[in-house]
C-alpha cells in the first residue's frame, strides 16, 4: 500500500487519537490496543482530517514548525500508518 498523494487522507474512524495524561503522549486507542506516538506522529496524524491530501499535509507541517523538506518523513510514516489501518483514503 502506498500514499495516493492526490487523495484526502482521514484517520480511521476504528481508531481513536488521543493524549493520555498517564503516559504524557499521544496515543492510537483501538479495540485490540494502543500505540504511543512520538511528537513527530501526533502532529502529522492530526492533520488527517479527510480534508488535506499528502501535499497540503506537508505544507502544513512545513509552515507551523518553519523547516522544509519533510516530503519524504511525512511519506514514510503516513505509508506505515495506512498499512496499520490508523488511516484511510477514499
């Protein structure tokens, strides 16, 4: 599976992103589980509202923390979380 990076990206609607105050992180809540999120994962999931595509995502990201060039991180991760079914594009 890989990133369309024409397509809207959403979170999975089976899955909850959420900060849990015990483990001071974002997390990923599903029925079989959790995943904890480093910063860096929190922020990108976030922004997958079903409304932003790979590009706006990017850009996104690029404009809050004023750096470039993280195409290929935000790529990677958002492949690794559409194989773990955390999100989805429709």
């Amino acid at each position: 599976m890989t990133i369309n990076p024409e397509l809207p990206i959403q979170f999975s609607l089976t899955h909850r992103l959420q900060w849990e105050e015990a483990q001071q992180k974002n997390v990923i809540l599903y029925p079989e589980g959790m995943v904890e999120l480093n910063e860096s994962s929190a922020e990108i999931l976030k922004l997958c509202d079903g409304t932003r595509n790979l590009t706006q995502i990017v850009s996104d990201l690029e404009h809050k923390f004023s750096t470039s060039g993280l195409t290929n991180d935000i790529t990677a991760f958002l492949e690794v979380a559409l194989q773990n079914g955390w999100i989805n594009q429709n």
